[in-house]
C-alpha cells in the first residue's frame, strides 16, 4: 500500500486475509495442530495463521515484528530468560509485581542480579548503571503510574552497553511507540487493554532487530508455551475496536481524574492527563493521550476497602483494560510493600461517565460521612 495509514485505520485493516473472490473478510479461526506440507507452516507450535494475523496488526502499530505469547508473563520471562547468566537488570521498584517477581527469583538462585530504580528520575536510574545487561522499563507503572523518560533512558542506556525493554501494556500501541523513542524491545500484556473485554489471557514482544527476533522465535518454539488459535482470533477481534474503546476509556479518566481530586475524601490523585501531575510533562511529550488508569488515595486500607464495598457500578476487582471500570487496593497483594496502603487504582472503562461519577462519590460520600460522625 502506497498510503501511509493512521493508526486507528491500521487497527481495524491490517491482518486480514488476500482480497480474493469467495474469501473471508475476517480470518477464520485454524483449529488445526499440522499443515500439508511445503507451504509457510508446517505444525501448530511452530505457528498458525491467527497468531500471525494478530502479530502483523501489532507489529504495524508498534513499527517492528511481533510475537505472541501465551501470557504477558509469557512474553516478559520470554525476553527476562533470554539474558546470559549473570546478567545485570535495572528496573522500576513499582514495575508490575510479576516482572519483579520474576527477577527476584531468579537473583535468589543467581541467574540475574538487579537494581530497582524510580523511572520517572532520569539522572538516577542512569547512575544505577554498573555491569547492566538490560534497562526493564515500565511506562506508566503499575500500579503508581509513573512516567518514564523513554527517549533520554534509552540513549543513556544505549550508551552504557544497555539494551531497553519497555513494558507499554498501560499505554498500548496506539499511545506510545517506544522503539520510536529508541527502545529494542516492547512488551505488552493483551490480556488487558488490545484485547479489551478481560476475557483472554495472552502477551506480545516486538522488536526492529532480527536477531533478537529470530532468537526469541525459536525459543517461543522449543519452549512451547504457546498461544492458542481461539484466544489470539479473540484478541484481534478486540484489538480491532481499541481506537474507540481507548477513545471513550480516557475521556471517562480524565473527567473521573479531575472530580476524585476535588473530594474532600481524597488525599492524592496520579493521572499522567493532570497537568500538575509529575509525570504529565514527559507523557504529553511521548504519548499519543494519557490512557485510562487512575490512582486515587484515601487515609487508610480500611477506608479504601469501604469505598470498594460501597460500590455497585464499579467492579472490586484486579486486573484492567475490559469495557468495564474495576477498582484494585492494591496493597492488598503480597509484593506490593511499596504502595501506600490506601491507595486504589481505577481501571476507567467505557460506561456512561456520569453513572460512574454517580457510583465513586456516593461511596466517597459515604466514607466522608462516617468519618465525620
Ligand atoms: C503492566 C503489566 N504487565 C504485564 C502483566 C502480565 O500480564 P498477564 O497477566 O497477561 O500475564 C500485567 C498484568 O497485570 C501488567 O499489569
């Protein structure tokens, strides 16, 4: 194609089969382990045709190659695995806990050493660099939703022997390209926002660099935790409908963002759209919107687990990116020491925002109430 496409158009265009006589617009589901010989594909761990489609849809959003993995995890410990023994990683405190979980490990039996590092202090994350294989970037974080400088980080890195993944699963590839600004590696989580209706588990890498491609394409086959068929038709399908999804999701957080910091209930709101955020100035430079995660404060865990109580709109529960809005404590989890305990991260969905409004101050209300009495 000789016109250049904007992203949303990508998204609904791309991976879809030849245009020919007689031929499906939307790709069949290939519920097949083997294939007649000679052709692109000769056994169902090695590829299939609905993993291929939802990757070339990735890879145009994210401008490299894309892989399919079972999980976000898949993808992460896909590309935290590949590093040599010994390796150095610098990654955020606040970083998602299964990433960080996975290094712990791995530093408890010697594999990988690690510094954990504030993303959103350039200067500081760069002085952290001593015998380091890998910059783990996480922009925003969860659950803390600071903003990395992805740009400025990866030069440094680059400079300093480093390759840089970033985990962009909050931003998605229609908010931010970070091997445009510089990163090798991209990981998502498409469990969440590209699939979009918190019904399927399943993760991506993309990368520009062939040989890091080719590597982790054998290793996905050897290691064969692969993706299934069903959830990857599943996911395009979803990814096919995240410009207007994403459209709604961030108009929702923006206008919940403001009003939460405004309750007299609330003590602190992160939200990279705010423009008195800290991270707001880096985001508005290196993403394409703010995205649809909210962190929200209140005194204590007991109060934020009256607010979630309280609610019949928004959902008590983990995990993000579906249609509908759910709400997290997140200190609630093993892991998650760093996060202040009143803390609650909202997943903003796409329901009617004044229904949402009507549901998050009557619970606030309440709380505030009963606090004054
Ligand atoms: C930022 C981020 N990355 C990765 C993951 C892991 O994804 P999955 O649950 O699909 O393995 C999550 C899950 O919550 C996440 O929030």
């Amino acid at each position: 194609m000789n016109q250049e496409l904007h992203p949303s158009t990508v998204a609904v265009t791309a991976g879809r089969g030849p245009r020919e006589p007689g031929a499906p617009t939307n790709l069949p589901v290939t519920l097949s382990s083997t294939f007649h010989p000679g052709g692109e594909r000769i056994y169902g761990r090695h590829g299939n045709p609905n993993w291929s489609a939802l990757e070339e849809v990735l890879g145009a959003l994210e401008g490299g190659r894309a892989l399919v993995y079972a999980s976000g995890m898949g993808a992460i410990s896909a590309v935290l695995e590949r590093l040599p023994v010994g390796s150095g990683v610098v990654m955020p405190f606040d970083a998602y806990y299964g990433a960080r979980k996975f290094v712990y490990e791995a530093a408890e039996h010697g594999r990988l050493a690690y510094k954990e590092v504030d993303v959103s202090d350039t200067a500081s994350v760069l002085e952290a660099f001593d015998s380091v294989e890998l910059l783990w970037l996480e922009s925003p974080t969860n659950p803390l939703l600071n903003v990395a400088d992805i740009a400025a980080l990866a030069e440094g890195a680059h400079e300093r022997g480093a390759l840089v993944a970033v985990d962009s699963t909050f931003a998605t590839p229609l908010l931010q390209r970070p091997l445009d600004l510089g990163a090798d590696i991209v990981v998502h989580s498409i469990t969440k926002y590209i699939s979009g209706h918190s019904d399927v588990l399943l993760g991506a890498v993309v990368t520009r660099d062939d040989q890091t491609f080719e590597e982790l394409l054998k290793r996905r086959s050897l290691g064969g935790a692969i993706a299934g068929p069903m959830e990857s038709w599943l996911a395009l399908r979803g990814l096919r409908t995240l410009p207007l999804r994403l459209e709604r999701a961030q108009v929702n957080a923006g206008e919940l963002a403001r009003r939460l910091g405004a309750h007299p209930v609330v003590s602190r709101v992160r939200y990279p759209g705010l423009p008195d955020d800290p991270g707001h100035e880096v985001a508005a430079r290196q993403m394409d919107g703010f995205g649809a995660m909210v962190c929200f404060e209140v005194a204590d865990a007991v109060m934020a687990d009256r607010i979630t109580g309280a609610l019949e709109v928004v959902v008590d529960a983990t995990s993000l990116g579906g249609l509908e809005t759910t709400i997290d404590r997140r200190s609630r989890y093993l892991g998650e020491e760093a996060v202040p305990e009143g803390l609650l991260r909202l997943n903003v969905g796409v329901e009617f925002v004044e229904d949402l409004w009507t549901d998050l101050s009557r619970a606030l209300d309440a709380v505030s109430l009963n606090r004054a009495t």
